[in-house]
C-alpha cells in the first residue's frame, strides 16, 4: 500500500487527533490539521498533500465548500473528500 500525505481540515481537535492516529495506524502521515480556510489554502500550497479532508463546517466566514470550490479551481487534480462526522 502506497503512504499518503493527508492535509485534514477540522476545526475540533479532538475530532482531529483521533482522524491522525486512524490514518497513522494505516501507514499514512497527517500533514496539518487548518481549521479555518485561510489556514486550509495556505497549507495546501505549502505542504502539497496527496489528498485532502474536508470538514464542511470550519472556523470563520468561509467552509469546506469554498475550500473545495478552490481546489476544484486551483488545484483540480488534488483529490478531496467530504468528512461526515456526527
């Protein structure tokens, strides 16, 4: 199995830390965790993950979907999903 590098863009850091140890138990590196959009895009540039995950919800004006839209318009071959957490 290829390691990845997963940005992880949620604003609970609870939520967070326990998303870091699932993926790191699965042989993947957690890159950063941004909680705001502003934070998300920086890390996208200057980390370069091989995928990222969204949060819907963040901290701030802006959400994972106006991340996502600037993906899809920046960066449209850097996969991404959607975090559904309840």
């Amino acid at each position: 199995m290829t390691s990845l590098t997963v940005l992880v863009v949620e604003d609970e850091t609870l939520i967070a830390e326990i998303i870091r140890i699932y993926l790191e138990e699965r042989g993947h590196k957690m890159v950063g965790n941004p909680i705001s959009y502003d934070e998300a895009v920086a890390g996208i540039i200057t980390l370069k993950p091989d995928i990222v995950l969204l949060d819907i919800r963040l901290y701030g004006d802006k959400s994972g979907l106006d991340v996502a839209a600037y993906l899809r318009k920046h960066q449209p071959d850097l996969p991404f999903m959607f975090l559904e957490l309840e």
